[in-house]
C-alpha cells in the first residue's frame, strides 16, 4: 500500500513537472534569443494574417500560432530542465523540422499533439490564449 | 573651471613641497593632473583661430596661413571650411572668391589622393585629433563634388568630370560592399558635361545608367525593405537560423540589385536578381556585417548548440556552417515569398508607383541635364557630429534639422534665380544656372518658382556610409585608460589605508615607548609608498592615452543639392 502510495506521489510529481514545464514558456520567455514572448508572437500573427494567408493558405494561422507555440515551449523547457528522453527526442525532432522547412515543421508538430504530453503542451496553450483573449 | 582652480591648488602644492605630510603630496598630485589634463583638451574648432568658422565666417588669406603653418595636421580641414565659408558668407558672385573656393577645395581633394597608399588608407579616417585630418566619406565626396561644380559653372568640364568620377568613387569606396553612388546628381552632371564635351551616346551611357539606377535606389528601398519586413513578420519559422540570415543578405541584395540590375527591370526581376546574387553577400556576411552577425545569429546558434547538446566549439562550428550551407536554399523560398507578396498583397501598388517614379523622375533629370541652363540649389546646414561615451570615444553622425535619414528623393517650389551663373539665394544659401556657353551667361534678375528635386542629401550619405572600424579601435583604448585610472585608484585607497594603519601603529608605539614598535611602523609606511609610488606609475602609463575620437568635422557643409525641372 505504502509502495503504491509513493509510485502514484512520483507519477503525480511528474505530471505536475510536465505541465510545469508547459508553463515555462509563457513565464518567463525573454531568458532566451530563439523565441518571442507569448504575446508578441500572437499579436504579429493576428496583425499579418492577411499576408500569412496569402502565404501559407487560408485558416492556417492558428495552426501556426499553435505549432510556434509548442516549438517555443518546448525550446525553453529544453534549455531550463532535464526533461524526460521521449519528450526530449520529440522536442529535438521538433526543432530539426523548425529549421529545415515549413511542411516538415507542421508534420512534426501534429504527430507531437497527439501524444499525451502533446496534449498537456496544447491545455497549457489553451489557458493562455483564453486568459490573453 | 579647472583652469580657474588650479593657481591655488599650484600654489598650495609648492607649499607642501617643504614637507611630506601625505595630504600635501596628494594635493600636489592633484595640481599635477589638473595642469596636465588642462593642456589636452581643447579641441580643434573651439581654437581661437578657427573659431571665425563657428560664425559660418570665412578668415583672411593671411589668417589661413597662419593656420597652415602653426597647424599642418589640420590644413585641410580649414581649407575645407574656408572654401564653405566663403559660399555661405562670402561674395559668391564674384569672379574672385569662386576661384578662391574652387582652388582651397582643389587643394583639400588633392590630399585624398594619399589613400592609395594602404598605410595612409588606414589612418584615413584620423582617429586622433592630433592625425592630419582628412575628412569623412561623406566630406571628401562631398568636397570633389562641388569642385566639380564650380568647375562646370566655369565651363570646364575637361576638370570637372574627374572630379564627379571622384565623387562616385568615394561615395562608393567607404560602402559597406561596392556598390555605385546613390547620388543621382553625381550622374547628371557628369552626363552633361559628357554632352557638352560632345561625347557620343554610348559613352553617355554609365551617367544616363548611373541616373536611372541611383533614382531606382531612392524610389523603390522603402518600398522593396517594407515588403521584406512583411515577409520576415509573416514567416511561420522567423526564428530559425537560417532564414534570418537569409533575411539579413535577402536586405543587401536587394540593395545591390537596384543599384545594379538591368534598367528594364520589373518588381519581379529585380527580386530575383537578388536573390542570384546572395552567394557574393554570404562570404561576406561575417566580415561586413560582423557586429549584425554576432548580435543576430551568433547567439542563436550558441542556444541552438545547447538545445542539440553540442555547446563544444567543434559543434559551434558545424551548426554554424550548417546554416550558411542552407541558406541558398531558404533564399529561393524567400525569394518565392517576396514575389507572391509583392503581387498578391498591398505592396503591389507602392512597388509599381515606385517603379513608374523612378523612369520618369530619371527621364525627367536626363532632360533638365542636357537643357540649355540647369538649376542647381544649395539649402540647409548638413549632418553634424557629436562624441559620445566615458571618454567621448564614440563619435556619431546627426541627421541635420533641414535633412531626413529616409532613402527618398524630396520635391519641393523652390523660388530660384534662373539667369546664369552665381547667386546668393535666401541666408546663406546659394543658386548656380549652368549655361551651356559662356556667351549666354547674361546677368538678368529673374526668379522663378520650381519644382525642384533633392537629388544629394549630405545627413543621408554621411549616416549611410559605414564599415569604418575607428570607432572600435577607440573603444579598445578607452577601457584600458579606464582600467589603468581604477587600478590607479585603488591603489591610492590602498596606500592611504596603509598610511593611516602607519599613523596608529607610531600612536600606539609612542604610548609602549617601544623601538621595536617603531620598525613594525616604518615598514607599513614603506610599503605605503610603494602602493603610493605603484599608482603613480599606472597613473602615468593611463594618462597619455588619448581615447577620445576626432572631433573635427566640416559643420559648415550644405545638406540639401536641388535640382530645378
């Protein structure tokens, strides 16, 4: 029972450290070079939407906003915490695609929303946009 | 107020020398410093003789002598002024003084020659005030332009068209990569003078080419640079490397393809020009644009290598070469995107308008270049310039109240004389009416009003050239002056704590009455003078060291060269 009672205290840590480290993007983002600031990067995609569209196709800019999202929360809980080798090796592959090209950005992005911890990465994104709306 | 305090603090200090109390020898340490540093720092245009000048007054020939011998180093820059004192003061209409200032800006052009020389050509830019001075890019340009000028009204292009050649040269030597003057009045009068000389067409065509492109330059930068920050603002992946270093050469090579891409060319064309072109800028990235490249890329690649795990040098490395190896590739999607933009989106209609302004303003300055009288004006008092820093280390050039920093060719009615040659117009401004024969040059009072074009703007030209590398040599030198005065001062600090320390252990020795005591004291007292001796000496080594950059610049330069259409 006690045994129980500690892996489900670590596994309850861990999803809080996860979600935590969702969180550390729209905390504190100006640590680092490689990512605007939450607000900044929604207000540039509303303001250049028509452009965007113009660009990319119709309807695509919250699918951008979404994905820049993650890269960049993703980025930062990189650089400030161990983070578990699953998600690492996703967050890398993430960033590879984020420098390569457009279409292997938003292929890479998509397939890391449907794990779960793509979910939790989404929620986090989620509550920012409806606390900032 | 240093000069003011210091006969006392002297005559105090002279005192002292009769005894060694330590607070006297600090004061005449302090009498010292004062009178040294007193001596260094007058600067140039703020000397009795040159200060005719800051009145915009020119000085008599004898004065310039005078100035000539007792200051060589700065012979040039009073030639300088001297010769733009005289436009704006003198009798412009005389004979007399247009050969005066024709011969002093000569003389100051001559000069520039010596930067053929590679030693000269690095002490060009006069770093020290005690250097000879001669002049910034935009000066010297400048100065060979209006030689040129005074020589055409003269009617003699055999020397004036050297002197525009000149011109462009300097204005595109001192660019930050080899692009051609973005003055398109360089090239008007170089083609009339061309035409005068009955030179024929195809020799005409580097001046009518040089029009065209240097109008193409101010009329579509704002424009193409605008489209450009659209892009990079619409880009899903504006953070990654390599599409900011895309940016940044996409930034140059637009630059250069409308200095440089065929006349007939459309929005598109000269896009894709740029684009081609890319491969010239990207070996040039990190040496032309080292500063941009550290603020911008380097950084990034630094976090990029921490999120990859290969923060050692040799991991810098590859990622760093990984992005120049993709960028030709980013380029051609850049290049894309700024097409479809350019045609799908607002900037359509600002590009064309730029476009059709730049052939017809160019067909219009080419018809006004080849008329029989061509209206020039000169307006407004050019860039200034002012140091900046600890030790006025920096110095920066100022947009002139009369002038804009903007790459636009401003249209205004200007109310001219039109009969030929030289008029004092409204202050200290002047007209010349190029005819083209001396027989027409009859002197009749008439003033028109004009549209006329800015067709050189001085704030604009002297902010733009850039790739001097003076200003860091001075920064160097001005954290080691500043390192030697705190070391300096520190060891004062320290010395005056072991004096006090000397002070109490005497106290306390002559109260045990105990010789040994005494030795202990001594020995502080010693190595109080040493630290004492110590701060001197770095004092010294700091003190000569002149970190502060050339104040001198010609103030008196016109910012503005019409054209009259």
């Amino acid at each position: 029972m006690k045994k129980l009672f500690l892996i489900l205290f670590f596994l309850n840590g861990c999803a809080i450290s996860l979600k935590e480290q969702s969180k550390l993007y729209f905390r504190n983002p100006k640590k680092y070079y490689g990512v605007e600031a939450p607000l900044e990067l929604k207000k540039r995609l509303e303001k250049h939407k028509t452009s965007l569209e113009i660009l990319y196709g119709q309807n695509k800019t919250s699918q951008i906003l979404s994905c820049t999202f993650l890269r960049n929360q993703l980025y930062v809980a990189m650089l400030s915490n161990n983070l578990d080798s699953k998600i690492k090796n996703a967050a890398l592959l993430l960033e590879e695609a984020y420098q390569n090209d457009d279409n292997e950005f938003i292929k890479s992005c998509e397939n890391i929303f449907k794990e779960d911890f793509g979910k939790i990465f989404l929620s986090t994104q989620k509550e920012f946009l409806r606390i900032t709306s | 107020m240093k000069n003011s305090q210091f006969p006392v603090i002297a005559s105090e200090a002279w005192q002292s020398k009769r005894s060694a109390n330590p607070m006297r020898l600090l004061r005449l340490w302090l009498a010292m410093t004062l009178a040294f540093t007193s001596c260094m720092g007058t600067i140039t245009i703020n000397k009795p003789e040159f200060r005719p000048f800051l009145q915009h007054q020119p000085v008599s020939q004898e004065e310039l002598s005078k100035i000539h011998k007792s200051s060589p180093k700065d012979s040039v820059l009073a030639d300088l002024l001297q010769a733009f004192a005289l436009m704006r003061k003198g009798d412009i209409e005389s004979k007399a003084i247009q050969k005066q200032i024709s011969g002093l800006l000569m003389t100051s052009v001559s000069t520039f020659e010596d930067l053929n020389d590679p030693v000269n050509f690095s002490k060009a830019f006069s770093a020290d005030e005690d250097k000879p001075f001669r002049g910034r890019p935009h000066e010297r340009m400048y100065a060979s332009f209006m030689t040129g000028v005074f020589e055409l009204a003269n009617n003699n292009c055999d020397l004036a068209l050297p002197y525009f050649k000149n011109a462009e040269f300097l204005d595109a030597r001192f660019q930050k990569l080899p692009f051609g003057t973005d003055a398109p009045l360089v090239y008007a009068l170089s083609l009339r003078c061309l035409h005068e000389k009955g030179v024929s067409l195809s020799d005409q065509q580097h001046a009518r080419n040089g029009i065209y492109k240097s109008v193409r330059f101010l009329s579509l930068q704002e424009p193409l640079i605008d489209l450009l920050i659209e892009t990079a603002k619409s880009d899903m992946r504006t953070m990654a490397i390599s599409n900011r270093m895309a940016y940044m050469i996409m930034e140059v090579g637009l630059y250069y393809s409308l200095l440089s891409a065929p006349n007939d060319s459309s929005i598109e064309e000269l896009i894709d020009y740029a684009a081609k072109n890319a491969q010239i800028f990207t070996a040039a990235i990190k040496t032309n644009f080292e500063e941009e490249y550290k603020a911008k890329l380097s950084t990034l690649i630094k976090e990029q290598a921490n999120i990859q795990g290969q923060s050692k040098k040799e991991g810098l490395k590859a990622l760093e070469e990984l992005a120049f190896f993709k960028v030709d590739q980013v380029m051609s999607s850049l290049k894309d995107r700024l097409i479809k933009l350019a045609k799908e989106s607002n900037f359509n209609k600002a590009l064309e308008n730029g476009l059709f302004a730049s052939k017809s303003l160019s067909e219009k300055i080419i018809v006004a270049s080849l008329s029989p009288k061509m209206i020039l004006n000169f307006t407004g008092m050019g860039p200034s310039l002012i140091r900046e820093g600890g030790y006025n280390e920096i110095s920066t050039v100022k947009t002139s109240p009369d002038g804009t920093d903007r790459p636009i060719i401003r249209e205004k009615m200007l109310a001219t004389p039109t009969s030929c040659g030289f008029h004092r117009t409204k202050g200290e401004d002047f007209a010349v009416v190029l005819c083209a024969n001396r027989e027409s040059q009859v002197k009749e009072k008439d003033i028109k009003t004009m549209p006329s074009y800015e067709l050189l703007s001085l704030s604009r030209k002297a902010k733009m050239i850039q790739g001097r590398k003076f200003e860091q040599v001075l920064k160097g030198r001005a954290q080691f002056k500043a390192a030697t005065e705190e070391i300096s001062k520190l060891s004062l600090w320290g010395a005056f704590f072991l004096f006090h320390l000397g002070n109490s252990i005497m106290d306390s020795c002559r109260r045990s009455q105990d010789d040994s005591c005494n030795y202990a004291a001594y020995a502080v007292y010693g190595a109080a003078a040493i630290t004492a001796l110590f701060s001197g000496i770095v004092w010294l080594v700091g003190k000569p060291i002149n970190p502060s950059a050339d104040s001198r610049y010609v103030h008196l330069m016109y910012e503005s060269s019409w054209l009259s259409i």
